[in-house]
C-alpha cells in the first residue's frame, strides 16, 4: 500500500509539475503576460516624451538618436547593395507574375490583421478579413488570385499589435530603428514581440512548428520578399525623397511616424506607394 502511495503522490506532482510548465510555456500565456505588461506600462504614467502612457500628437522624441543614425546608415548601405538590386530584379517579372507575388504575400498580412481586429473590437471588419482570407487562400490558390475582391470581400486596411496598443492608449515612446527591419518606435517594437509569442499564425506554423510542408525558410522569406515587393514599388519616390532632402534620415522618420499616426486612427486613404506630391508635402514640414 505504502508503494501505491509513494507511487501515486510522486505520479500527482510530476502531472501537476508538467501542467503548470505546459501553462507557463502556451503561448497565449506569452501574450497574455506581454499584454499584460505593456498595459501596466500604459498605466503607470512617468515624466517627458519617453512614456508609453500616453498617446500624444506631439513630437516624438528620438532619445538615441546617435544609435538610430548609425543604424540608419547601415541600412542604407544594405537597402543599395542587396535589397534594391533585388528590387530592381523583380521589376523585371512579367507584371501576372508580380501581382500574384503580391496578393499572396497580402494574403498572409490577414493572419496578424484579424486577431487585432478582435483586440480592437472591430468584429464585422474581423468577421469579412476572415471571409477574405478563406476565400483567397482556397479559391485564390493560396492568395496569388483575389476572387474575394469580385465578390465585395475588399482589402481593408491591415492591423497590428502596435496599432492595437496605439488605439487603446498607449503612447509612442522613443523614435527607433531597428537593424535590417527600419523604422520603429518604443511601443511597436515591444508590440511585435506578440507576434513571435503566438499571434502570427503564420510564425506559428513555420519556425515554431516546423513540418515537413512549411519551414522557418519559408516565413523569413515571405518577410524579405515583402519587403522587395514594397521597394520595388516605391524605388522612384524614394530616390526622389533621398536626392531633394537636407536630412535624409530625419524624412524618412517624419514619413514613418505620420504614416503610422494615419494608420492608428484608421484614415480612409492610406496608400502602400507614395507619389512626388506625397515627400514633398513632408520635407515642407
């Protein structure tokens, strides 16, 4: 009996050990804990710009500015030698080609989109991304095709955590970039943290489940070849920007900032592409 007794006390905590391991490492505990601390964040309040507190229209303070500029540089460098020969490459493409490449890569943006469109209360807007997204992933041959948009399923505006936290208060904090990744701020780069913490279904499936039909190979180069895909796109304006700007890094950062402010507030023209009219208006500012 004694050994029954040892037998069954040491089985119910080694099950109970293993479930709150389980509990602690599910990532929705991951983003329930990042949620968690970021609306402490919102709500403890500190003094100056660097506060997540507050969502302010007022400048937004570049406190490493030093760091920001040497990053800035380095991505610069990176963007002529590899990124905009890619880019350049790409143009090439016949145009179907492109336009799938394109749609697909939308395609995929929704995963993010529609849980932020519960975060953010927008149900219906949630409900017809869902519908948009099942429709082009099936119908659509995985998003190459949009069959969603003839049947009035639009492409609505996309969602992040960082325009969720935005929506709900908490403020920008310190200007930032980020290597490789670009423009930022305080609040979107502890938002993203999400994403890689459960709320990217397609990081999920990819580099934290990896199966032997999708891989991390396959997230990463979705994110580079988006990224082509919006160079490509916008080469033109942004040589144009570069040439006729005193401060090249200092447009880049009111472009970013404005365009993220647009996106919070869910402004009814938000444009990927961006034409002459649209960098002359910030380098006036």
């Amino acid at each position: 009996m004694s050994i029954f007794n040892n037998y069954y006390t040491k089985y119910r905590f080694t099950f109970i050990e293993d479930t709150i391991k389980n509990i602690y490492m599910s990532r929705i505990f991951k983003v329930i804990i990042i949620s968690l601390f970021l609306t402490s964040a919102s709500l403890a309040g500190s003094d100056g710009q660097n506060e997540l507190s507050k969502n302010s229209n007022g400048e937004v303070k570049d406190c490493f500015e030093t760091i920001n500029r040497g990053v800035f540089a380095f991505n610069e460098g990176l963007r002529k030698v590899v990124f905009e020969p890619l880019a350049k490459g790409y143009l090439y493409l016949p145009s179907p080609v492109r336009s799938g490449a394109g749609n697909m890569l939308d395609n995929l943006t929704n995963v993010v989109t529609i849980p932020n469109n519960i975060l953010q209360g927008e149900f219906e807007l949630a409900a017809k991304n869902t519908a948009r997204f099942t429709v082009n992933t099936t119908l659509g041959i995985l998003g190459i095709f949009d069959p969603a948009s003839k049947i009035g399923l639009n492409n609505y505006d996309k969602e992040d955590y960082g325009q969720t936290l935005g929506k709900w208060g908490v403020g920008e904090g310190c200007y930032l970039v980020l290597p490789v990744l670009g423009p930022s701020t305080a609040r979107d780069a502890f938002a993203s943290l999400a994403s890689f913490s459960g709320g990217d279904a397609w990081y999920n499936v990819t580099v934290r489940n990896d199966t032997h039909y999708v891989s991390d190979f396959d997230y990463y180069f979705s994110r580079g070849a988006r990224g082509v895909d919006f160079l490509a796109k916008n080469l033109g304006a942004l040589d144009n920007l570069e040439e006729n700007s005193i401060d090249f890094y200092a447009s880049v950062k009111s472009l970013y900032l404005q365009e993220r402010r647009q996106q919070i507030a869910n402004a009814d023209e938000i444009t990927e592409t961006f034409d002459d009219s649209d960098w002359e208006e910030i380098e006036t500012q």
